[in-house]
C-alpha cells in the first residue's frame, strides 16, 4: 500500500469513517445513481486544484451550481470527496482505492456474516430432516385430494413434494408462453431435482423445438441430465413426484389464482405416470443440438389438417398444437401452397385426395 493512500486511510479513521477497526457506513451508498461524464469532470476538477469551493468549480466548468452540487453529493455517497473544514468551501479528492475500503469493505463484511448466518441455520434445520420424514412416512397422510387455491400455497406443496422426491419427476406442459402458473414453479424444481441425483423426463408438445424460450428451458433440462421428448398428443398438463404425489390443473376458483389438484394418492399417481409412459414411447426425442423442428414439422402439418377437418377454430388447434394463434396462421398458408389451395375447404379436399388427413379425434377440452 502506498504511504499517500494509507495517509488517506488513516484521515479516514479519525474522520469516523473506521471506528475500532471495524468499518461502517453513515448512509446507504448511492449505487443506484447514474455516474455520467459531468460527475467524473467534477472529479477530475478537484484532483487538479485540490481545496477549491463548490462556487469556483461552477464557475471552472462553467456549470450551475445546482449541477455541480448535485455532482458533489454523489461523489461524497462514493467517499470520492470530503469536506476538509465540512461547510464545503475545502472540497478535497479521495482516491477510488481509498473510497473502496471505506465503502465496499464493509458490504463485503456483512455479506460474509449474513452467509454464515445462513449456512448455520440450514446446518440446524437440516438437522430435523430425517425425524420429520421418518414421521411423515411412518403415518399415512390425512388429506388425498387438495385442490389449492392460492399460488403461494401451491408454491410451497410443489417444494415440499419436489424436495422429498429422489426417484423420478414427470413433466408434461405446453409451451411456456401458454404455462400454467404451478409450471414457472415446477421448471427450477425439477432442474434442482436433477441436481441432487433424481430422474427427469419432460414431454411438450412439438411445436416447443420452435418456441425459442420454451427451446431455451428444454436445453438447460438436457444440459443437466434429464430427458425430453415432444409429441403431439399433449392434450393437459401435470407433473408426478416419485409416482406418489402429482399436481393437476383443476380449473380457476373464485380469486385470480388458478385451482391446482394436489393428489397424494399413489394409486391416481401411478395411473398418470402410466399415461406418460405410453406417450413417452411414441414421442420424439429432443437434440438441442438440432436446429427448428428437427423433423417433426411433417407430424405438426399433419395434425393440424387432420383438425381442421375436424371442424375446429383457430384458436382451440392452436391450443391443441401448442402454438399461438399467428404461428398456427403461418403453417396454414404454409399448409395451403403445399397443396396448391385457395381455400381452407380446397386444402381440405387436396389433403384427403392425398391420404393426408388421419383420424384425430379432438379432446374433450376442445369440444
């Protein structure tokens, strides 16, 4: 350390900026502030001509006074100035060097013990875990169904149910755009699932390999060991843990929050994770190394002929697909110059001449 730094250190500590060798702060630091050129010109004004007022550094860069104390404030927040006779007419320079110790010492100390304040309590409460899941699995649980009506408290189940899973997570969603709100929970669940050593597999629905954050989400799922597929049978959605606990939209209720299922039965668990299972087997397997659809876009034009012959509007095959609305317009026209078609009804036409519209039969939901 320099000898001029440490002089400025050591003003510092008769000033009151260290007291007993322990730092503190006076007032809250102005990080939020903007630093512009004008600030730093100020800066550069004081370093040159040391012990000038705040009325001759106005008057130096020909600014407002207003401006230039308003400068000023921001740089004693940074400790970057002090007043040597503290009625401004001595404004002294401090170095950033110095300034950093003063400020952001500090900072970094009560960082240091708010984290060992928090790796002791998790050390205490981790310390309950095993006499409270030996409890919880020593007695059967007293509700089977709960339908949670409030996103906090459908929060906290999906914790609890995510964190007491170390077999297997079954995903099935929609793009993320058409989420449910118990999903934008679930997908950091699962990807810590993975992290502490438990199975994931993940189904969407085609039209995801297209949807860049949906796309984004499904990459950072393979990147951590689980698995993904996409299909084009994602009707719902819903998410089992450990075949035991699964979690089901049920509907709205009467606040803004949507109804969630919370089944705690394992029979109806393992009964979904079945369903899974056998849409699982006829689904696509998911390369982020592969760009676009990767060869799925045949079945995706494929399933949308075969509902539009089915009579369904826009917006419940787009729904049904997993797309928006707009994209589903563009793989229609798409759809119709393949076929030479004028008209939705033509294509129609063309499609069944050519043996391309198969049998779908719409979900309930779309009825």
């Amino acid at each position: 350390m320099g000898v001029a730094m440490q002089n400025e250190l050591d003003e510092l500590r008769g000033v009151g900026g260290v007291r007993d060798g322990a730092a503190f702060l006076e007032e809250p630091p102005p990080f939020s502030a903007e630093v512009d050129e004008f600030v730093i010109l100020v800066y550069e004004r004081i370093l040159a001509r040391p012990g000038s007022a705040l009325s001759a550094i106005a008057v130096d860069l020909r600014a407002s006074r207003i401006d230039v104390r308003r400068a000023l404030d921001l740089l004693r927040g940074l400790r970057l100035v002090k007043d040597a006779t503290g009625n401004g007419e001595e404004i002294l320079a401090v170095s950033p060097e110095a300034a950093q110790v003063e400020l952001l010492l500090p900072l970094e100390r009560a960082i240091h013990d708010n984290r060992s304040q928090l790796a002791a309590g998790r050390r205490q409460l981790m310390s309950f875990v095993d006499a409270f899941n030996r409890t919880q699995h020593a007695k059967p649980r007293q509700e089977t169904i709960v339908l949670s009506t409030h996103a906090r408290e459908t929060e906290l189940r999906l914790v609890e149910a995510a964190h007491r899973c170390t077999s297997e997570v079954l995903m099935v969603q929609p793009c993320i755009a058409q989420e449910a709100q118990e999903a934008r929970y679930a997908r950091p669940l699962l990807l810590d699932a993975l992290q502490r050593g438990a199975r994931a597999r993940v189904l969407y629905p085609h039209a995801g390999r297209a949807d860049t954050v949906t796309r984004s989400y499904l990459r950072d799922v393979t990147f951590a060991g689980g698995e993904v597929r996409t299909s084009n049978e994602i009707f719902d959605s819903f998410i089992v843990f450990g075949r035991d606990v699964a979690f089901i939209p049920a509907g709205v209720g009467d606040g803004n929050d949507p109804t969630v299922a919370v089944v705690y039965e394992p029979v109806i668990a393992h009964f979904l994770s079945r369903i899974f299972d056998r849409v699982w087997q006829s689904a696509m397997g998911f390369d982020p190394s592969e760009a676009g659809y990767s060869g799925a876009l045949d079945e995706v034009k494929s399933t949308i002929l075969d509902l539009l012959a089915s009579g369904l509007k826009d917006e419940v095959i787009a729904r049904r697909v997993g797309m928006s609305e707009r994209t589903l317009r563009r793989h229609i026209s798409a759809i119709m110059q393949d076929l030479a078609a004028d008209s939705r009804f033509q294509a129609g036409v063309a499609a069944a001449q050519a043996d391309l519209v198969g049998s779908a039969i719409p979900s309930p939901r779309d009825r």
